[in-house]
C-alpha cells in the first residue's frame, strides 16, 4: 500500500510538471529531460512511468478533463425528471471551474491551438471533446425549445456552438487580464440572453 501511494504521488508529480511545461512550450516544444527535470526524477525514473511523451499528454488531458467527462457519463441519458435548464447550469459551471486553475487555462489555449494540425497528438482528443460537449448543449437547448423556454429562434446546435466558443473566448482573455474578465457571469448573461429563465433580478 506504501508503495502505491508513493508510486502514485511520483506519478502525479510528473503530470504536474507537464501540465506547466506544455502550457510553457507546448507539446512539441517539451522535452522529456526537462519534465523529468521538473517533476524531481531521474530520465530512467520517468521513462519507468511514461515511456512516451504522448502517453504523458494523455494523462495531463485526462486529468484535465476528468470532470467535465464524469459530468457528461451521469448526464448523457438526460433523464425526462432532470430539468434541462439545471443541466445546463451545472455544465456551464463544470466547464467553466475546471478552467479557472491558471495551468489548465495556459495548457488549454496552448494545445488546442497546436491540436487543429492533424497530425498532433492531441487533436483527435480535442475533435472528439468537442464534438461531445456540443452534442451534449444541443440535447439541452433542443429540449428547452420544445418546452418553448427559449427566446431566439436560432438553431440549438448553433446555441451549443456560440456558448461553448464563448467560453473558449473568455478563458483566454481571463490570461492576459484575470481582473477584467468575470468568466462566469459572462457565460451566464449570454446564455440568459437565449434563456430567459436565466436571467437575474437587477438589484433594489
């Protein structure tokens, strides 16, 4: 048991080193010696763990994605008692809190950018991500035009896009001034403005 947890945290070590080097340089421009380097092992002690630096990326986007993923697998069947419009809220807030850790906003905007190449090792990641969570949105956004609670007569599947590339949007103007930008109320005012329900009282 010792040993699995200190495997375990060597493990978790050298994710945390990558999720800050590749946010740095990106995935080509890291080197396996410099997230060894990083992470406090030797190259043999790394390559005993990830043999590959595209088995290193796999895990830094699993990580990062973990919980938006584990979301979508409890949400997927949109179950006819769950109200669509709390669905979307608690979508919204995933995405947008796995996204508030600095290193996971640089990773994201580096790797994506890298990732439209086709040849990337990251891109199908991206691909598939993607097109799930804008599968998802449009689930959500076709059922609450069905109930007629939405107030624009703009496709879902567009609805899903224009919030989601929002979100993107925001996050990285977040970087370069994390003062200025309020991400979530941001995200939650454009979808009000599709929503009404969504929209707060304004203050006495």
């Amino acid at each position: 048991m010792v040993q699995y947890a200190k495997t375990a945290a060597v493990r978790q070590g050298i994710i945390d080193a990558c999720l800050t080097i590749f946010g740095e340089s990106g995935f080509h421009g890291a080197s396996m010696a410099e997230i060894a380097r990083r992470a406090g092992i030797s190259h043999t002690g790394l390559l005993h763990h990830f043999s590959r630096k595209e088995d290193l990326l796999t895990a830094v986007l699993s990580m990062q994605d973990q919980r938006s993923a584990d979301f979508l697998a409890r949400n997927s069947a949109l179950d006819t008692g769950a109200d669509p419009l709390d669905v979307l809220r608690g979508m919204a807030r995933t995405l947008i809190e796995r996204d508030q850790r600095i290193g996971l906003v640089e990773l994201s905007a580096v790797l994506t950018g890298e990732a439209t190449a086709a040849g990337h090792p990251a891109h199908e990641y991206f691909t598939t991500r993607y097109r799930n969570v804008r599968s998802f949105m449009t689930r959500l956004f076709s059922r609450l035009g069905d109930e007629g609670r939405l107030s624009t007569h703009l496709p879902p599947a567009h609805l899903a896009a224009i919030t989601i590339a929002a979100m993107d949007g925001l996050h990285t103007q977040w970087l370069f001034d994390r003062t200025a930008i309020d991400v979530d109320a941001c995200v939650s005012e454009l979808m009000a403005a599709f929503v009404p329900e969504l929209k707060t009282a304004p203050p006495e």
